[in-house]
C-alpha cells in the first residue's frame, strides 16, 4: 500500500507519500528512487537489476562480492526480483 512511506534510508530526508520509491525486499528500508543507487559505484539500481544490503548500505552486483567479503560477514544472496542463476562468466566489458 502506498500512503506514508517514510524516511530515505540513504539520505535520510522524509520521502512524500505522492513520490515513488524504492523498498528493499523486506520492506525494512525505503529510498528515493534517486537514491536508490549502489554506494560504491554509485551506479544507479533500477527494479530488475540485482543487488545486495551490506550493513543497509546498497551496492549493486558487480560491487557485491567485494563489499560482503571486506565486511567479513556471511554473505547473503544478493536480492533479485526476476530470479535466476548468476552469472558464471565474469564479462569485462568496460
Ligand atoms: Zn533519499
Ligand atoms: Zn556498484
């Protein structure tokens, strides 16, 4: 449901119920859809992509393992809204 949806986990400015955000898959933290990006790339996450929550920090795919590894923690799947196996061949496009 739409209605007051709360504090930007990131910026931590009051999200007005009219804009649209970002929710993390348990719904425990909201974003601006502006803030909705990976913090060490800072590129932008758009629904689809994959990503993970590190210490309630996003950060995309390709940033994931290297975050969760540093942080020394049990890594966790990262989240995914269209569900499939990950890549097995790293691609070095750039
Ligand atoms: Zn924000
Ligand atoms: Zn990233």
């Amino acid at each position: 449901m739409f209605g007051l949806s709360g504090t930007c986990s990131a910026c931590r400015l009051q999200i007005p119920p009219n804009e649209f955000v970002m929710k993390t898959p348990d719904g425990a933290a909201v974003y601006h859809l502006t803030c909705f990006v990976c913090v060490t790339c800072h590129g932008r996450l758009v629904p689809g992509d994959r990503y993970g929550i590190v210490n309630g920090n996003l950060v995309c795919e390709n940033d994931y393992v290297t975050v969760a590894l540093s942080n020394q923690r049990r890594p966790q799947q990262p989240s995914s809204s269209s569900a499939s196996q990950p890549r097995q061949h790293p691609s070095k496009v750039r």
